[in-house]
C-alpha cells in the first residue's frame, strides 16, 4: 500500500544541525539603539563566539516585525547588520523561532554550511511601561481582522484573558499567581531575569489587574534586545570553537483564528502538533526530555502547554525562570534556545532537551508556535 | 486607454485610518551625526578594517561586518552624481516639483542624498542641461537647525 | 537526507485596479488557492504549510496572513510562514517553501502572495515609509522616485534616450495584451508613452507600473512524491538572493545593477548555465519600470554593459526570439505587490510546465529563470532557474 501523502504522512528523516553560536544584547526595558545596533551587536558576538566571519554566513534569517519596528520593509535596515550583505538573508515577521527553523532547514537541504539567526525586538515608542504596552496592544489590535474584531477591541491581551477566565474551570485564580510567584523567584536571582526579586502569591495577586482574571505579574517581563543563533552543518561545526548542541527536531505549527474556538477548549492543541513534528523528526519520546523551556505568557497556558509537550515527571522545566522573568518580544524563541544551550553545555553528551516558544501577536488566537529539540554533544 | 472614471463600477469599501505615533530611537551613531548637523558639521565614521568612510555615517561595515571606528568631519563639498525631478509628489509630501541627489561628498565611500537646487523646472526642458551629473555642490545650512537632516536645507551648484 | 523541490501547481488569478476590483483580498487569495490545486491535482489536506507574504503598512492590516490564511478552505489551522523583504517577498516565499521541501520537514507546501497593494489610498506615500527613516524618508521619496535614480544614472551613462524607454514599455504592452492574466491588456505607440504625464525625471506614468489588484499562488512539492498529481513539475533547479546596503547612497553606483549581478554569476553556477543568452527559453524578470528591463538583462549576462536596449529592439526578448522575455507583461503591466513578485517565478514555471496560457507560452521551453526585485531603492534581489522535470512513473 502506498503510504500516505501530506498531513497523514510519517515525517521524513531531516538531517541534524548544529548550534554553535548564541549570543545577545543586554536585555533592558527599552534600548536606546537603531534596530540595525542591536542586531549587530547579537551577530557580531554570536560569530565572535565560534570563530567564524560575516564571510563564512551561507543565510542570515531575521525576526521582526515594520509595525513595531516604525517602518515598512525595517528588514531593510537591519539585514546588513545580520550579515545579509550581498548574501542571502530573508526576514520573517513573526517569533525568532520561526527564523531558527528556516535557517536549519537551509542547513539541513545541503544548501548552506552556516546561517544566522537573529531576533530583535524594541518597538518604536517611547513614554514608560504603560505607554509602551498601551502601544504594542494597539498594534495587536490591528492584528485582528478587521471588520468584525477589530472594532470590539480583541487584542492579544484580550485573548489571554479570555483563555484564563475559561481556564477557571479546575484551577483557580490562586493556583496562577502560585505558579506565576513561583517563576518569577527562580529567575529572580539570575543574570537575565528583568524581575530581580522574589514574589508570593500575594505580590502577584497585589499587582495591576490588566484584565480580569490576569494581573501584572502573570504576564511576560517584557524586555527588549536582540538575540542570534549561528547554526552550522555537522561536517562544519567540527571546525568552529566554543559551543556546541545539535538540533535534532525542527517543529512549527499555527492554530485557527477565533472561530473554531479551540483556543479556548484546547489551548495546547496547536503546541501539541509542534511537538509531534519535532519529537517524530528527532525519534525521541516525551520522556526522555530532561531539559525544558516553555514559552507559557500566561500561568493559565503553563499546564497546557506542558501536557502538549508530554514533559513532566522528571524534566527541569523553565529554569530561567520563563517569560516571567524575561520576555524579548520576538527575539523570544532565540532567547529560549540560548537558554536550553546553556544548560546543555554542562549536561552529559545525549542528554535531550526542548525549547518552545510562541509569537504573541494575536495572542492565543492564531498562535504561531515552533518547538525545537536540541542534544548535548 | 479601454476605460474611463465614468464607466467603472465603485466596489464597496470601508474606511480604514491608523494612528500610530512612533518615536524612533536614534542610538549612538544617527545621534551623533544629528547633533552635528545643529553645529555645522557632517561627521562620518570609517570602517576599523578598510578605508570606507561611512555619511550617514554607520555603527559598522557591511562588508568587513566589524564596527566603525573614529569620528571625522567630512567637507561640505562634493560631487552631484545623479539626480531626479520629481514632477510628481504624494501625499504628505513636499511639494512638487523637487530634486532629490545623490552627492558624493568629498572623502565618502557613499553617497548622501539630498535636495538639490539650480535644475530648470520648465514643462519639457531638459533638466540636466542646467545643472549637468558631476557639477560640484555644496551643502547650504538652514538657518534653524534642530538635529535633523533638513538641518542641511538642500545642496547649491559651487561657484 | 536532504531532497528535491519543484513547482507542481500555479493558480492565478485576473487582475485589476483597486477601484474595479469587486472582490476582497480574502476572496482573491481563495481563487488563486483553488486554482493551484486544480491545476495540479493535489488534494487540500495533502497541504502541509503555507508561506505567504504581508506588508503590513501597505495593507492595512498587521500580519493580515493570520486570519487569511485561516479561511483558504484548505484547512484551518496549517502551519504559517510569514515572509516581508519588501518587493523581493513574492519570490522569497517560494525560496523558503523550497528549502522546507528540501529539507524534509515538509513535502508540500503552498505559496501564497496576496494583493498587497490593496487599500492604500496613496501608494506613494506608503512606500516613502520604507524611505530610510530620518535620513532619507523626509527628502521625499516614493517608489517611482527612487527607480529614476537608476534611470538618470544609466541614462548618462549610457545614452539611453526617451524613445527607448517608450519602446520598453510599447513592448511590455504588446505581451500584456496577449496575457488573459495581465491587468493593462491594451497596446500602446511610443508616442503616447512619451506623451503620458511626467512623473520623475526621465520616467512618465506609462513607463512605471499600475497599482493592481490580483492574487498568485503556487504548490511546491517533492518532485518525487507527485503520483497523485496531474502536472509536468518545475523543478527548482537553482536559486538565491542578493542584498545592496540599506541607504540609497551605499549603492555607489546606480547605473549598474552589480548587486543583481553578483547573485546572477552565484545561481549560474549552481545551474552549471555557461551560456545565459543560449540556455534559457523564457525569462520572467521584475521590471516594473522601463528602464530596469535594459539594466536587468545586462546584470543578468544577457547583454553587455549599454547593451541590453539593442538586445530589445532586436527582438530577441519577443516571442519567437532567442530570448522570451516577460510573455507575461510582467509587472510593467500588472503589479499587484507580493501577488505581482510571485508572478515571474510562476509565470517562468509555467512556461518549463507546459501550462502557460496558450497565447503566451513558448512551445517546448525546458529552462526558464525567474526574477523578484524590490526594497527601498531596489536592495533586494531574487533568482531561481526552473527546469521541466519528465514525469518518472
């Protein structure tokens, strides 16, 4: 019998690529900095890292997004920064996840040795933490279609809400501060956390309320910054210094819009296929996964998401600390893989682990999620 | 030409207006240059591993991909290499017609583009006959500066 | 494992101005979806990703795909890839879906490029927000305006006259004419190319492109994974991309198209193309202003530096020449945004497919080359080389 073709089809063999750079930018609550410094200053030391040159770049893969960037086509001037001078370079508008992915498929289709991924993230508005979310919910608003949701003022804080008050069903608004409590006091103690401190359930509970059942402290630490990732084949990673991981699973998937209503019955679906791709690419079963970042923007998705992935039990889950502590905006999915990276470099050859993330632009409702399965070498 | 205004059937449609206010942040290198113009001056930055020298000036070298190095202050004069009329503007832009150049400052790997003056804006008139690619210009300084490009208020033909 | 990518489907669909189109973006994306799978066979849930392009501060939407895409009627929730290089996003969605494809994580994916320059009451002034902000935006700039820097420049250089461009563009006209898919469908004299209202110096309004409202998609698959499929795939035999430095005056020189050059001499050697002139059979390449054509076909090695206007009259860039060039109109003629720079690559692997409209396509061509340009001062470039691919089974 013939096998399948398409969405029934068992996923083909894809060939492994290998992390050997990461780096980033400081991670602040706005920088003072043209978009093309960041980007640079992340490529620059990403490359620095593994001892190879702007030459060497067989892609470069961008992150970001003109709305918030405050101007069509920015990739314009930020692709020179990212090495993409008389190269090939692309930009994606969407989570630097997403931009991973596409490098390692380059990279993984024999076309290139070595491409660069990079983030960045720091919309173009100025004014205090308020005036900044105010601006960035705004633009989520012009996410959404425009002639019947736009006009009711659905943004993705809106959605996140939505899903939580659903959520209410067996957990209650304590069990999301515990656990939001909870995060923020791992990374509070850490280098990258933009929450330097530890917080209670009632900290949490104290905090703005941003929309009913959502407080402050449940949602990301916004942060702004850039972040780069330097993939190379197997046969040139064993050339390049310093770190190295292998990336073994490359999965994305994007859920439905409002109407189906699943992000809502089963907000952990469209994570679910991510990892199905990704878990089947790298023939790994959830239990073996020791390692774990998961890009939850509410407490109310955390357990979603994690029951998506299969994880639990003995995998170490967000010892970042997770978006409570620090959330780069679209440089986030980078951010998450330069996390697992860290933790695997000194962790036993073989051991697994997953990075997840998810572009927040339209909230839960058309959430773009990639999940990436990387392994200590 | 198949069609007139007349005869075309109005699609129905529905007003859409944005208002976004964007604050760009200028970092290091663009603030530099900005407040050099307030004082006169057009500052540039050269590669620190080849002889490019960068106006606007840049925070690094596309092709070397390392950072700039050493501030200098490049010579109000150059070369207009090419330029264009624009009969037609846009909305809220300037008003037509205007020249736009690309003038190789001297010293500059690049080019810096500006307004130029002297072109003949008579329906018809060749515009190059006045004002030829290659003339030497010169920068002419607005009387209020403010840290912005129009700081410059457009180039002069030298002479 | 790594494998193969070809073009296996094409959908387009009709196009028009802004004003007369009495369809929604969303409708148009539709049509041009049904049409790729009726072409080439597949069934909807053999689908598994979409790359598409949005160019929000063109379209009125942000990431506008993330509702769009949703309502294809190919599935709700397939994964999205959403491209924007500006102008070159047309050709760099089908690049990606390639290198999906090549990898192995996908085995079909669908192109998507929708009408991006629908809505916008001035088009002008929303490209002049990909002006380089601060430095160059407030000089003034729209698209136009930045294509006649590179028209004075080879003008001077090169002593391309008016009557040349008007003769680019009485050409362009005459293939358009021929294209059911082509927005401006009528024939022009040189005279009232000439005579057309000055835009920016040397270009008048019939040699810039029309603002238009059309969609294009495409399938792109495993060309060994194609049992189920009706088509003769294209395969994508070579491909890639090329950037300039993102200010106007870091270009150095814009009466030559180096940077286009560059990628040219990089996709031909992939290709193992010696010959350029003698091996390709159809050449789709992104000149929506007169003078790019000439610019376009030297850079590309068709014709030496000054040469390419000679190549034109000469007739070899017609039907029937050495080199077809633009049967389609190209987007002289229709320029519908994302939509408009897919459509060289479709139109040059239709032409390999032997699926063109029958009034344009060139009998028997097996190679063809696809172009996308775009970006502030054209910064961005585009190749792939499509092969005709005999069925195995």
């Amino acid at each position: 019998m013939k096998p399948p073709i398409g969405r029934g089809a068992a996923q083909r063999a894809v060939a492994p690529v290998h992390v050997v750079g990461a780096a980033s930018t400081r991670f602040l609550p706005e920088h003072d900095a043209m978009l093309d410094e960041l980007v640079f200053e992340a490529v620059y030391k990403a490359l620095r890292e593994c001892g190879l040159r702007k030459q060497d770049l067989g892609l470069s893969v961008l992150a970001s997004m003109d709305v918030l960037d405050g101007r069509s086509i920015s990739s314009g001037l930020t692709n020179s920064a990212a090495g993409g001078y008389l190269g090939d370079s692309f930009r994606v508008e969407g989570d630097a996840g997403l931009a991973i992915v596409c490098a390692a498929q380059a990279i993984a289709s024999g076309d290139v040795e070595v491409a660069v991924a990079v983030g960045v993230y720091n919309p173009e508005r100025s004014g205090g933490a308020a005036t900044r979310r105010a601006f960035v919910e705004q633009v989520s608003n012009l996410g959404f279609e425009p002639h019947f949701d736009r006009p009711i003022a659905m943004t993705a804080n809106a959605s996140y809400a939505l899903q939580a008050g659903y959520g209410l069903v067996d957990r209650t608004v304590a069990d999301y501060a515990t656990l939001a409590a909870d995060e923020i006091s791992r990374g509070g103690g850490l280098e990258r956390s933009l929450r330097r401190f530890a917080a209670t359930q009632d900290d949490v509970l104290a905090s703005v309320p941003i929309a009913w059942p959502l407080h402050e402290l449940m949602l990301p630490a916004y942060s702004t910054g850039a972040v780069a990732i330097v993939l190379a084949s197997p046969a040139r990673a064993g050339r390049c210094l310093g770190r190295d991981a292998r990336l073994t699973g490359l999965g994305h998937a994007t859920g439905g819009y409002t109407w189906p209503g699943e992000w809502l019955t089963d907000p952990g679906a469209t994570s679910r296929r991510a990892a199905r791709m990704a878990l089947a690419q790298a023939a790994v079963s959830p239990d073996q996964i020791e390692l774990a970042e998961i890009s939850a923007p509410t407490p109310a998705l955390h357990r979603p998401y994690v029951d998506a992935l299969g994880v639990g039990g003995e995998t170490t889950i967000n010892a970042s600390g997770g978006l409570r502590s620090n959330f780069p905006g679209l440089a986030n999915g980078a951010l998450r893989l330069l996390e697992v990276v860290d933790l695997l470099s000194v962790r036993p050859r073989g051991t697994t682990a997953v990075s997840h993330s998810v572009d927040t632009e339209t909230g839960i409702v058309s959430e773009d999620v990639t999940l990436l399965v990387a392994e200590a070498i | 030409m198949t069609t007139t205004a007349n005869t075309e059937t109005a699609a129905p449609t529905q007003a859409v207006h944005w208002d976004l206010h964007y604050d760009i942040h200028l970092g290091e290198t663009w603030s530099q240059f900005m407040e050099g113009l307030r004082q006169k001056k057009i500052l540039a930055t050269g590669c620190s591993s080849c002889v490019r020298v960068f106006v606007p000036p840049q925070a690094y070298c596309e092709s070397c991909f390392e950072p700039t190095d050493g501030w200098r202050e490049l010579p109000h004069e150059g070369t207009l290499e090419v330029f264009t009329v624009a009969w037609h503007g846009f909305t809220g832009g300037p008003q037509a017609p205007y020249a736009i150049g690309a003038i190789r400052l001297d010293g500059a790997s690049t080019l810096l583009m500006h307004w130029v003056v002297g072109v003949d804006f008579t329906p018809g008139a060749d515009v190059r006959e006045q004002l030829p690619f290659g003339t030497r210009v010169r920068a002419v300084w607005a009387e209020e500066r403010t840290g912005q490009i129009l700081d410059i208020a457009h180039f002069e033909p030298v002479g | 494992m790594a494998y193969r990518a070809a073009v296996a489907g094409v959908g387009l669909t009709e196009a028009t101005s802004p004003r007369k189109q009495t369809r929604s973006t969303i409708e148009l994306c539709q049509q041009a979806v049904q049409a790729t799978l009726a072409h080439s066979g597949a069934s909807p849930d053999s689908i598994d990703a979409i790359v598409t392009g949005n160019i929000d501060g063109f379209e009125g939407t942000v990431l506008g795909a993330k509702h769009v895409t949703r309502l294809l009627g190919i599935g709700a929730d397939l994964p999205v890839t959403i491209v924007n290089t500006g102008g070159t996003t047309g050709g760099n969605l089908m690049q990606v879906a390639a290198r999906m494809v090549r990898s192995g994580t996908h085995r079909r994916v669908l192109v998507l490029g929708g009408p991006t320059f629908f809505g916008s009451t001035d088009l002008q002034s929303a490209i002049n927000t990909n002006s380089p902000m601060i430095i160059e935006q407030p000089l003034g700039m729209g698209g136009y305006h930045m294509g006649a820097f590179a028209a004075s420049a080879y003008q001077e250089r090169y002593g391309l006259t008016a009557d040349d461009l008007a003769a680019v563009a009485v050409a362009d006209h005459a293939k358009a004419s021929r294209n059911p898919f082509a927005h401006l469908r009528y024939e022009m004299t040189p005279e009232e190319v000439l005579a057309g209202r000055p835009l920016s110096s040397p270009l008048t309004q019939p040699m810039v492109c029309p603002i238009s409202t059309s969609a294009v998609a495409m399938l792109v698959a495993d060309p060994e994974d194609v049992a189920d499929l009706a088509t003769t795939p294209a395969l994508i035999k070579a491909m890639g991309m090329s950037a300039d430095p993102y200010l106007g005056g870091g270009k150095g020189d814009f009466s030559r198209m180096q940077n286009l050059a560059n990628l040219a001499r990089r996709v031909y050697a992939l290709a193992d193309i010696r010959d350029p002139l003698g091996e390709f059979d159809a050449v789709e390449i992104f000149a929506p202003y007169a003078h790019m054509q000439p610019m376009q076909l030297e850079a590309l090695g068709f014709a030496p530096p000054g040469g390419g206007i000679d190549l034109i009259r000469s007739g070899a860039t017609d039907a029937g020449g050495t080199l077809p060039t633009n049967m389609s109109g190209g987007p002289k003629c229709t320029n519908a945004g994302v939509a408009g720079e897919l459509a060289p690559y479709a139109y040059a692997a239709l032409q390999v497919m032997g699926d063109a409209p029958a009034s344009i396509q060139i009998p028997g061509a097996r190679r063809s080359l696809g172009h996308g340009t775009g970006g502030s001062f054209f910064q961005f470039e585009n190749l792939a080389i499509f092969e005709s691919l005999a069925r195995s089974n």
